[in-house]
C-alpha cells in the first residue's frame, strides 16, 4: 500500500502531534487530487492543537485549514481544473455563494474534518479554488485571514476616501491594511509600539497610533482625523478593546467584529454608540468560494503579495507553533512541504 506523511494531532497540547504515515487517497468521481505544497498557520490552529477551540474537535485529528498544492490527478467526471493548476481549499467547503448558514461550521477544515498538514489530498472540486498566478507558496496565506479581511471591506460598502482602523499587525489586520488601498480607502493602525507602529508605515499604513504612548487610542484616532473618527474600525480584541473602538468610531460607521483576543463578553453603551453615533456592528466568520475567486482577481490584477515572517520545513512544526504562541512576529508563518 502506497503512503503519504502527515501530522496528526493524537492529544491536545504542542506535544500531542505526531507525524505518522496514512495510505495515499485516491480521487473519486468528481474528486481532485492534490500534491500539497505548503501550509500556513492561523491563531485558531494554535487553540485547536491546545484545546481550547470554541467548537467540539474529535482526536485523531490532521491540524492546519490553510494550503496551497498542486493538482496531479484527477477522478472520474471531475472537469473544473486541469493537471499542473495551483490551488487552495475553502474554509468552509459547503459555503459556496450567499449568506452564511450555521450548518458550515460543522464542515471547518482542521476541525470538524481532518486539515491539510499532509503530503496529498482528495477533494470534490467544489471545495477547491485557483490561487494567483503570482503567488507561490505564500499563496497559503489566503484561505482565512486574507478572505476575511477580503470580506469584511466588500461587506461594509464604504467609498473611496473614507477610513479604516485596524489593531494590531495580525494576519486579518494585516491583510486588511494592503487591502484597503485596492478599495480606495484610506487605513489608521494601532500598533502595539513605536517598533510596531513605524513597520506598520513601512506597509502603507497612512496613520499610525503607538498604543503604548496612547492607552486611549480612540480618542487619539479622533484626533488624528480631525474629529471624525474611522468609518470602519476591524475589531480583533473582543472586551480588551472594544470600547477604544466605539469611540474611535465615526459617525454611521461600523465595526466588523472577527476577533475576540481579550475575551469575547463586551459590554455596549447603547446610546452612544447606536443611538448617537448610528453604528453597525459587522459579524464575520471567513467568506464564500463566491467571495474566495474575487478575492484572489484581485490579488492576481494588483500584484499582492502576503507579508511572511518565517518560514519552515516539514518537520518544524513545532518551532512554528512556538512562534505562533508567542505572538510577537508581523506576517505570517509560513511551512514548506
């Protein structure tokens, strides 16, 4: 029987991952197979190999949602890609067009199924998208943090000139800082210091905010703008933050929740924040295979490339999750298989 490694996840914690060999798929009908050329870490795979992830993970489990790979075989009546195409796989592979439904969540690679730490996999077509052909392995960067941000300035329909706030250099924030400038709009980061805040200029950013000289750095947005404040602020800290955003918040401008680092419980000051300021608040969870393919025209028409901190080798997984803990480095952790 013809094998393949992969990495599997057999008890929770860094030192539940054991690299093992399992029999090579085979594409069914209407399957592709995929040679995996690469995987990218994301701040939920770190909670899902420690336990702590917010949905049910059964063990054994293969880890890691984010890949890039070539296609070198395919099944029976499967048409929608050619041998030799780069591609990636969906998030969430039933979520194909339209609104969210809960049902998705149960379908999450590298959670409620097995994910991509593995040498091949077989997969219906529909669950496969083509990355930009200027992308190499980098292009593993994109399923999540990149779609996200992706969705999150589609969805919140501002025009050009206006303003988005981002905290932080973490992967959806950092997506949306070069992002935004593809939509015309104009980014504000909040940078964890004056290191931090001067790289964040480096990548764009039109105005910077050092929080460690500003722990009020929602009225120092104020300030920065003029008194308007951000038109979207892309919140990621949950309760830590929260209030910084309202008040950073410009009048009829939203907030797109997609993180909850600081705790996911907020507290709400309906009157100025709803009442006063007209706000929206912007739920997010990834993004359609509708949403994956704009996504990536326009990553592919702009040249844009993700921002990688490190990258590794196969059997590094575990330096790679030690950095990911730390949560120190700006860009993205990078595997090379």
């Amino acid at each position: 029987m013809t094998t393949m490694r992969a990495l599997q996840l057999q008890q929770f914690g860094p030192d539940g991952l054991r690299e093992v060999r399992l029999p090579m798929p085979e594409p069914g009908p209407g399957e592709v197979l995929v040679r995996l050329q690469a995987v990218a870490l994301n701040h939920r795979d770190l909670e899902i190999v420690n336990g702590r992830y917010a949905m049910p993970v059964s063990l054994p489990l293969i880890p890691v949602s984010d890949a890039v790979g070539e296609v070198v075989a395919l099944g029976q009546g499967a048409t929608a890609f050619a041998v030799g195409e780069r591609v990636s796989p969906l998030f969430f592979p039933d979520w194909q067009d339209g609104a969210f439904e809960p049902r998705f969540f149960a379908g999450q690679l590298g959670a409620g199924r097995d994910g991509m730490y593995r040498e091949y996999v077989a997969l219906p077509e529909r669950e496969l998208v083509r990355v930009p052909r200027h992308l190499g392995a980098a292009a593993a960067c994109l399923p999540i943090a990149a779609l996200t941000a992706w969705r999150v300035l589609d969805e919140a329909g501002l025009r050009p000139g206006q303003r988005v706030l981002v905290q932080g250099l973490g992967g959806v924030s950092l997506f949306v800082l070069q992002l935004a400038p593809l939509f015309g709009l104009q980014t504000l980061v909040v940078a964890a210091d004056a290191t931090r805040a001067a790289r964040a200029a480096a990548l764009g950013a039109d105005l910077c905010i050092d929080r460690g000289r500003h722990s009020d750095w929602g009225e120092q947005a104020l300030v920065l703008t003029g008194g308007r404040g951000a038109d979207l602020v892309v919140e990621v800290g949950g309760r830590a933050s929260f209030a910084q955003s309202a008040r950073a918040l410009a009048v009829n401008g939203s907030i797109a929740m997609v993180g909850y680092l600081g705790g996911a419980e907020i507290a709400l000051d309906i009157k100025s924040l709803f009442i006063a300021k007209r706000a929206r608040l912007l739920g997010h969870t990834v993004g359609s295979r509708r949403d994956f393919e704009a996504l990536n025209r326009a990553l592919e028409a702009h040249r844009v490339e993700p921002v990688i901190a490190r990258e590794f080798g196969w059997s590094e997984h575990g330096e790679a999750f030690a950095l990911l803990a730390e949560g120190k480095l700006v860009g993205k952790l990078l595997i090379h298989f």
